[in-house]
C-alpha cells in the first residue's frame, strides 16, 4: 500500500516514513527510503527514531545515535527512541549512559519488567553489580516468569562470586524456558566458576545443540576443555567460534591462551593481536600477548603489554602477578614478591601468585599459611593447569623445609597431571631421530658439508640436558664485558626441521648435494643476521638452547669457527631436576621418570658421536659439580677455551643485570654453592628407573 501511494504521492515524506518503517518490520533494507523521509520530514520525531533504528541494525552506531538524540530533541518523552537509544548505548560499552537512558524510559513506563532487566544489563556491565541486582529483582516482582532476567541475574550472582545462587538463577530460567540457550551458556560459565567442568560441559553442548551457531558458547566450551587439559579439543572449539563470528575478540584471545599452553608463541601473541585490534582495551589479551612476548625472548614489549593492562584495569590479579614474573627475571625479587602479595589481596584465590611466593626464596621456617591456602586451592577443583602449577610449589615447599617424601607427592601428582594434557614421550621415534643423526652427520659429512662463513667465530652454543648447569654457564660468560648472553634461540631447532624436509628429496644429499650446502649458506647468513639484531658492543653471543645438543653437527657445517660449551651435571640430580620443574608440555619427556631415563640414554649416543666426530678445540665438556666446586679455575678455562682474557667480574656473576627467564632465574642471582649436588640421595627410593643412569660409564 505505501508503495503505491508512493507512487502518487512521492513528495510526501510520511508516506516514505511508514514504507521505511514497513520494510524495518520486514528484515529488508529501510535505510534508502528513510533517509529519503528525512529530507522530506526534518522535524519529524518518528522518521529520524526510524532512521536510527536502521542505521544501528547497520551497526552504524555514531550515525544512529545522531537521529536517536535528534528524535529526543523534536519529542522528549518518545519512549521508543528513548529505549532504542539506551539499547544502541549499551551495544556500544557506553554503560552509564545507557543506565541514565533505561531510567528515562522508566520514568514514563515504570512497571516494565523489560526496561528493569535491561537496566540491569547496564548496571552488570558497568561494574555496578549490586544495583543491578536489584533491577533484575524489580524485574522478577514484575514478570515472575521472566526467564531472561532470571538467566541475567545468575550472571550478576556469577560476578559477585556468589555461584551457589548463580546456578540457581539459571536453573530457574530453564525450568521456565527448557530451549534457552543463552541461559544454558551462562549456566556452563556458574558451573565452571564453582570447579564443576564436566557439568559445565554438558550445559555448553545443550546450548550448542539448541543454536548451533551460538558462538560464544563454542568459545566457553573450549575453555572447559583447556581446564580438563583437553587441548586440541579446546583448539577446535576455539576455531568453530572464529568459522561462526571471525569478529569475536574473546575467541581470538582464547585461541592464545591454548596456542601458549601448547608453546606456539608466534600463533600465540598473532591471536592476542587480533583480539586487541578488535578490542583495543581488552585486559586478558594484554596480558596474555605479555606472557608470550616473554618466552619468545622480548623483555622490554612483553613488560610494555603487561603494564599496558594494568593502566586499563589496576586490580587485574593476573596481570599484577604477572609483572611480579617480569621482574624476578630481571633479578628483582622483593619487587616481585611485592607484586604477588598485592594480587593474592585483590584475588585470594589465584593460584600463580600464590606460586609465585615460593618460587624466588628458599624457605627456612615453616609457613603454614601458605601451605593451608595452597592445599586449599589445589583441593578445590582447580583448572588443570592450575593445580599443576601449585603442585610444583608445593613439591618447592616441602623440598625446601627437606620434607623429601611429601615433596616428591606432589612433585609426582604436577607431573602426573601434565600427562592428561596428552603429550606423550615417542621414545621410538626420539632413537630413530639419534640414529638418523649419528648415521647422516658422520666425519666424512661434516668434512664435505663444512663451508666458510666470515665472523662465524662469534657465536658460543651452550648445550646439554635441561636443568645441567647451562643458565649458570651463560650467566657467568655473559658476566664479561665482551659477551652477550642472549639466551635460549631457538633458530636451530627450526634449522634441522627445515634442513631434514629440504634434503630428505635426495637420500645421497649428505654425501654432496648441492641442496644441502645451499641451506647451510642460508642458515649461517639468516643466523648472523638474527645476531646483528642483538645488543652491539660484544665480540661473543652465547646462545644457550639446551636441546641444540641434536644440532651440534648441522651448527658445525654452517658456522665451523663457532664454540660449543657442554654443560655435563650427575645424571640423576639433571633428571630430578627436570622432573621437579614446570616445563608444562615442551618436554614431553620431562613427566615420566622412564622417559627421562630413555631421553638421557640417547642424549649420551649422540653427544659421544659428536665428541668423536667434531675437529679437536670445537667443543669443551665443562662438568657443573666441578664449576661450583672450583668456580674460578672452571671459568678460566671457558674463558680461554673461547680466546677471551680473564675477568674478574664473571666470579661476580650474580650480580650482573640481565633478564633471564628460565627457570634456574633464582639460583643464578645467588653466590655459587654445592647445594644441588648430589641433591637425589634424599629422593633415592624415588629415583627408579634413572637408578641405571648412575653406573659408571654413564655420564656423557
């Protein structure tokens, strides 16, 4: 009908306002003809509310807010533009106007239940949780059967910590509605809050069966899944989010969190980007992009983002705690202390900073307090990652106080824990790789293979087992004024990957294919490069990645004038060591005391075949019983193994400013000690399977 009085009539900007409202009603596109009606009707309150509400469905909030305020100008009391306003305002994170907007449309209509439990809405988002609890309750005393506002208001009992009553809310709200799914995702978020994770994820599938394309239920369902330690579950629930809403920051920022339990730091910090981009303030992605800006080796950016969430939201625990690591990795640790007891206050149960309080101190006096609130926490249901976590603090604890028995518990209960996250030692395939290795990188090779490169004598490689005394080595060599240490690179591992897929087209390769010189040339002029990125002034760079031990021959061949270090330590005391340290799931080996003895059995074949295999002055065993026994005289010889005059500050080593981020951060900032030798005998009728590794003989 208005289209035909269009027809007749096309100067008549009413009629072009109620085909423009007509085609709002329908799902089509009104924003043509109500633009058209404003030109005709500028002082008409109807066409602009119309207007705006077209431009809003657009998701052109600036414009419609424009036509909402100009609708309010012409008619103060225009209800609907008032609420369409306040719900434009609320989509747009602008809480408090929103609030003041849903409080002048209940001024008109008081007694609508939908206006109150949108003002709670307002209130919950902006952080006022208590007044939107009581509009929610406005709401209820309304419509009592009012399942949104129930489902709301388990959401506000969820923020205040009230859990109990928060699943009661939601319960309620699908007593009322059974196929609510928004009230079944916000009941799997109460029933994860209160450490209920497989009933939370129940309620996540209902909801995902009631909408499959309810995206941020896939996203908390991945959530649950990573607090079960179900990683590629979590992966793929992530991804399904991002197939359904590519736009949904907390997606992208949980997709970073998994990618950082999985230690895929480049996907990591690229998926906490893109929820900043998106979200430019959001806390989490801070915070997490921080976390793997540290472990990718960029101090400075990583300590930048962390304190970047901190000036959005001062009282993030997470990100409080997560400073305090920062800064025991520059050697601060009463700043870092500091830090976690200010989070524990703003957050009594968060686990890291609980963690943390034990980390950077050796204890000496019982502290039943921190025990009573870490074995509360930890039998608490806590997320898997957590209670690893603690668990590992708890095993310091006990370790410190020489309660040996119930250190090794829990160090075996963290242990035990990380294996559910599904990694798994492939003993099979590590010897294979051995085999493969001694077999390819032979002396006839590394004579064929071996090629000039000009200042390839700059870089020192510290290698060995995990935990066998190589930060300490780093850190006495970077003591000295012409070496810079620059920690675990992880550019050879990536090499070999890349060297084996490039060569493995041609099985003779090794012999003298010009494929593998041409990748060699490549890694040696891309490794400088990465060298030269690096602080100057040093005539020596130490790169201190334990596992390049498998690359010692492929580093020979590109850079033959470099200097290998190998940290050698008592095999039972590496793998204790190993096995009583958090390294998560990048050491697959690192959680099983037979893996470990299979991973330092192999370790041995193939540091034997280099040591009979490189040019004599190539590679220098250093044993760190012998380095902490006679520091001095240990350090000498590494100095003049690398063609470097003595200096006196390296015996100062602890002193020296340096960020370190691995895990023997603590021991290296104290004066050199023989407390960690011989430290297994107190855990002897623990060791098992490393017990063969104490023969004679069996120390590489």
């Amino acid at each position: 009908m208005a289209r035909l009085l269009l027809d007749r009539h096309p100067q008549l900007g009413f009629i072009w306002t109620a085909y423009g409202a007509a085609l709002l009603r329908q799902g089509q596109d009104a924003l043509p003809a109500l633009q058209h009606a404003v030109q005709l009707s500028p002082d008409d309150a109807d066409t602009h509310y119309y207007l705006a509400t077209a431009l809003n469905d657009r998701g052109d909030r600036t414009a419609a807010g424009v036509h909402y305020r100009r609708a309010l100008a012409l008619r103060p009391a225009h209800l609907p533009a008032i609420v369409g306003f306040a719900n434009a305002l609320l989509e747009s994170g602008r809480f408090a106007e929103a609030a003041a907007a849903y409080r002048q449309a209940l001024a008109i209509e008081p007694a609508s239940a939908e206006l109150h439990n949108n003002l709670g809405n307002a209130l919950r988002d902006g952080g006022e949780l208590h007044a939107a609890l009581a509009s929610y309750g406005r709401a209820l005393e309304i419509k009592p059967n009012f399942a949104a506002a129930h489902s709301n208001l388990g959401n506000a009992h969820r923020r205040l910590g009230q859990g109990s009553l928060a699943v009661a809310s939601c319960r309620r709200a699908l007593e009322i509605e059974p196929h609510f799914a928004e009230a079944c995702n916000n009941l799997g978020n109460a029933l994860r809050d209160l450490g209920r994770p497989q009933e939370a994820a129940a309620s996540y599938r209902r909801a995902l069966e009631i909408q499959p394309d309810f995206a941020v239920a896939y996203s908390n369902f991945g959530n649950v899944m990573r607090d079960l330690g179900r990683l590629q579950d979590a992966l793929e629930s992530y991804r399904q989010a991002l197939q359904l809403r590519p736009q949904l920051a907390q997606a992208h920022n949980n997709l970073g969190n998994v990618f950082l339990d999985l230690m895929r730091l480049d996907e990591a910090a690229a998926s906490y980007r893109q929820a900043l981009v998106l979200k430019a303030d959001y806390v989490h992605a801070h915070t997490g992009l921080a976390m793997a800006l540290r472990l990718q080796g960029h101090a400075e950016a990583a300590e930048a983002s962390c304190r970047r969430a901190l000036q959005i939201a001062p009282n993030t625990a997470e990100a409080v705690a997560f400073l305090g690591e920062i800064l025991a990795d520059c050697g601060r640790f009463a700043e870092a202390q500091a830090l976690f007891e200010r989070a524990i206050g703003i957050d009594p149960d968060l686990p890291a900073a609980w963690a943390g309080l034990v980390r950077y101190r050796r204890l000496r006096d019982e502290d039943p307090g921190w025990l009573a609130a870490a074995q509360r926490l930890a039998d608490a249901a806590l997320p898997v990652r957590h209670e690893i976590n603690l668990r590992y603090a708890m095993g310091k604890y006990f370790d410190d106080l020489q309660h040996y028995e119930e250190a090794f518990q829990n160090y075996r209960l963290a242990n035990e824990l990380t294996k559910t996250y599904g990694a798994r030692h492939d003993r099979t395939r590590l010897t294979r790789q051995i085999d493969r290795i001694i077999k390819t990188c032979d002396r006839k090779w590394l004579n064929l293979a071996r090629i000039r490169c000009a200042g390839s004598e700059h870089p020192i490689f510290i290698v060995g087992m995990p935990r066998s005394g190589t930060t300490l080595a780093e850190q006495i060599l970077a003591s000295h004024p012409a070496v810079f240490g620059a920690g675990e690179l992880p550019f050879w591992n990536d090499a070999a990957a890349a060297f084996e897929a490039g060569t493995a087209r041609d099985a003779h390769t090794h012999d003298s294919g010009a494929a593998g010189s041409d990748l060699l040339t490549g890694f040696a002029q891309a490794y400088r490069r990465q060298l030269l990125q690096l602080p100057a002034g040093a005539r020596r760079v130490v790169d201190k990645m334990p596992t390049n031990f498998m690359n010692v021959g492929l580093i020979h061949a590109a850079l033959p004038a470099a200097r290998i270090i190998h940290m050698r330590r008592n095999p039972a005391d590496t793998c204790l060591s190993i096995y009583f340290q958090n390294f998560s799931i990048s050491h697959a080996y690192a959680n099983d005391l037979e893996d470990l003895a299979h991973y330092y059995r192999e370790y041995l074949r193939v540091m034997a075949h280099w040591r009979e295999t490189l040019p004599e002055g190539t590679m220098l065993d250093v044993d760190y019983e012998e380095l902490v026994g006679s520091p001095q005289e240990l350090s000498r010889k590494m100095l003049e193994f690398l063609d470097l005059p003595w200096d006196a500050r390296c015996l100062e080593f602890h002193e020296t400013r340096r960020t370190v981020t691995t895990p023997s951060k603590w021991q290296v900032r104290q004066r050199i000690n023989s407390a960690s030798s011989g430290r297994w005998r107190h855990y002897e009728s623990h060791i098992g399977a490393l017990r063969e590794l104490l023969v004679p003989g069996a120390r590489s």
